[in-house]
C-alpha cells in the first residue's frame, strides 16, 4: 500500500513539471505588450523586442503580411493596406500618416515566438466640416479607433472646457469667442494624448454705438471678424427704429462684384456711402455732416452662398445721450456694444483728471516727507555739534612743560612739575604788588640821608 501511495504522488509531480513547462513555452511564444495610442495623421511606431541581431522578421496586421526583413536578403513587402508606407529598420516598423483603418492588431514574429501589439488612433472633427457661421451649431466628435473608450475633455479659445464620456460635444449657438485652435485631450495609463482641432467662425465684429455731435461724421461698423474665402453676395443696410426704412443695397454682379444699387429712401440718407470700394471683408458706411433726425438703431446684413445670412445691430445717438433717452428710455451707454462719450471737463476725459489729481496728492505728500525729514537731520547735526564744542570747553588744554633744577641745583634742568601755566595778567599783577613794597623802601631811605 505504500509503495502504491509513492507511486501516486511521483505520476503527480511528473504531471506538474509538464504543465510548468508547457506554461513557460507557450509564455515565450506569444508575448502581449501595451497599447500604442497614435494621433491620425501621423508615423507609427512599433518595436519588436524579441528581436536580436541576424535573425528573420516578420510584420503582420490582423493576418495580413505587411512585411518581412531576412536575415540576408531584400526585405519582402506583404499585401496589408499599409504595407506601402512601411518602413522596416531591424527591430522597428514605421508606417506614414496612420490612418482610421490603420488602428488594430500587430504582431511581429521571431523564430518561432510572438509579440503583439495594439494600435489605437484617433482623431477629432467639426461639424459642419467648413467654416460655422455665428449663432449655428457646431458639433464636435472625438474617436478613438481600435476599441478603447476613454473620456474626452475639449477647451474653446475662450477658456471654458467640456468633458463627455461618449467624445461628442454641441456648441449651441456658436460665438465669435469659439473660432480658433480648440484642444482636445483624453488620459490613459498617466499619459496625455492631445489632438488640436480648428474651428473658423464666420461673423461681424461686436462693436460699441455710436454718439457724436450734429453736423459730425461718423462711422457704422460692419466688418468681418476673420478673413474667408467666401464671398458675399448681397449687403442691406436698414434703419430698424424710428421709421424702419432700407437705405443702402450692395448686390453681386454678373462679374461677381458687388455694387451699390438704389436705396428705397434716399432722401434722408444721401449724405451715406460704403466706406471701402473692395466690399470683401468691410462693410462698414460713412456717414457725414450727421442730422439729429438719423438717431436710430440700424442693422447691417451680409449675405452668403447657401442662403447663410449674418447680421450686426448698432445704435446711432446725434446730439449725445440726452437725445437718446428722450426717444429710448432703455438706452444704456455702458452694457455691451455700446460707443459712448466719456464725461470731459475742459475737453479732458474725467479719468485723467483723476489720475492727475491722485498723482499731485501722492507728490505733495512726498515733498512734505522729504522736508520733515531734512529738518530733523538737521537740527540732530546742529544739536552733536553743541555737544562736542561743550566737551572740548571742559578738558584742560594748557600746560607747562619747562624743565626745573632741583632744589639746591641752580641751572640744572629737571622735570616737568605738570602744573599749568599762569596767565599773563595774574603774573603782571603779581609782579607790581611784590615791586610796590621796594619803592617805598627806596623812598623811606631818601628822607633818612641828611
């Protein structure tokens, strides 16, 4: 029985072994790598890394041949769809301007073993495909290729940003703000994967009302906010409040010009022309020697191919804001598109009387500092030098030092006694009281001789 229990377990372990071995032959013979992202549009690059050097490689796509490189010899090119723009280098496989239909799985093949490799692509597009005109709607799709699903997240030229889980997004209506370079990005494995998408808005420029004085001229702004190679067809400047009434018509000609043709109501306007000859890109009107009767809101339209219309309001005010109030109570010089005059005292704007009102306070106040300042610097200087004269006044600075003999050693010199020296005048007085006592000696001698 034993002997039997012994034999069991050694079959047992012969049956592990093989399936070890199995297991390790079959994990050297195909070999899964990550998931290579590229942008469509661009060169992509796989790498082999079971290659080594003299030996036979093999490229393939799905079960396509795209290529081999022998050891010796001319490389082969397959029939894969991208076998012709491939490009083998030892180890390496370049394929040119990756395609949607490049995305998919790669392998490579090295004596005998596997390695495989995954290629997503993926891309971003507008629609419609062409230039969007202002206050459409604009949709954006971002794909990846090859079956991976991640969140996309794109950013407008304004700075505002959307995210989507599916990589759609609708802009609804459309900005002038949304034209230019959108970037549109997805993360995978810590890496970031951008892709740049242009967006051309066609529209008119925002611009601010206009308020001038009777009898000025003027300017009513029409112009195109980016250069398109669309041409207008048909431009319609009306007057929408009071007394709507068209008054300048600019239509395209056989030649494909546009020119001006008759108004319905010349007569209030016939002091207005198109400011440029070349009606391409400004549409804007000059308007001379201005009536009070012409305030109003006016309205520019410009007309395209495929019966795409964009159009662009402004408020006129001749004989300034009063004027304006009194026939639309709801005006507003300040809010958006609105050209008003700022408040001017002797023909200067009020903001730089202020700015210089602050400036000349600011270096008044300066000026002050700087002479408090001075003036105490000053009275420190005067008050340390009283200081110092008092000091010296009060050390000695006089003495003697002539050399005296000892007592009993007449003409012999000696030290110094360090006393200090008498003044003058306390000598001279001293001199006349000791020679006051010998004249009246002499004296009383004289009258004592017979």
């Amino acid at each position: 029985m034993v002997f039997l229990d012994m034999k069991d377990i050694l079959m047992k372990m012969s049956h592990r072994r093989t399936c070890l071995w199995s297991f390790l032959v079959l994990s050297l013979c195909t070999v899964n790598c990550d998931v290579v992202y590229t942008k469509v549009g661009e060169k992509i690059n796989l790498q082999c890394t079971l290659y080594t050097r003299n030996q036979d490689i093999s490229w393939l796509f799905k079960t396509e041949l795209i290529g081999r490189e022998p050891r010796t010899g001319t490389p082969v090119r397959g029939t894969a769809p991208m076998s012709q723009r491939s490009q083998f280098s030892q180890r390496n496989l370049y394929i040119k301007e990756a395609g949607e239909s490049d995305a998919g799985e790669y392998s490579c093949e090295v004596s005998g073993m596997t390695l495989k490799l995954s290629v997503m692509t993926y891309k971003c597009s507008a629609q419609p495909t062409g230039p969007s005109f202002q206050n459409e709607a604009v949709n954006i799709q971002c794909n990846v290729m090859g079956g991976a699903k991640v969140k996309w997240t794109c950013g407008s030229p304004s700075g505002s940003s959307m995210t989507s889980d599916s990589g759609s997004f609708k802009v609804n209506p459309v900005k002038i703000s949304d034209g230019g370079n959108w970037q549109c990005f997805f993360e995978e494995n810590g890496k970031k994967y951008t892709y740049s998408l242009q967006i051309t808005i066609i529209g008119l420029m925002p611009s601010a009302n206009v308020a001038v004085q009777e009898g000025a001229s003027l300017i009513l702004p029409c112009v195109l906010h980016s250069k398109i190679n669309l041409k207008p067809t048909n431009i319609i400047w009306e007057r929408l409040s009071p007394n709507p009434s068209r008054f300048l018509v600019a239509e395209s000609s056989k030649e494909g010009e546009l020119k001006k043709t008759v108004s319905d109501s010349p007569g209030d306007f016939k002091n207005v022309k198109f400011s440029t000859e070349n009606l391409k890109e400004n549409f804007s009107v000059t308007l001379t020697n201005a009536k009070a009767s012409q305030t109003g809101t006016y309205r520019c339209s410009v007309k395209f191919d495929k019966e795409k219309t964009i159009m662009h309001e402004v408020m006129l005010v001749v004989n300034g804001q009063d004027a304006a109030k009194e026939m639309y109570p709801g005006y507003d010089d300040i809010g958006s598109g609105v050209q008003s005059k700022e408040k001017s005292i002797l023909g200067i704007e009020q903001w730089i009387w202020i700015a210089i009102g602050v400036g000349c306070f600011v270096l008044i106040t300066l000026v002050i500092v700087a002479v408090i300042v001075y003036q105490k610097k000053k009275s420190m200087k005067r008050k340390s030098r009283k200081m110092r004269a008092m000091k010296h006044a009060l050390m000695p600075r006089d003495y003697c030092h002539c050399n005296r003999g000892q007592p009993g050693q007449l003409g012999q010199p000696g030290q110094p006694n360090g006393k200090r020296r008498e003044h003058r005048h306390t000598s001279d007085a001293r001199g006349s009281k000791e020679r006051k006592p010998a004249e009246q000696r002499n004296q009383e001698r004289q009258e004592k001789v017979p």
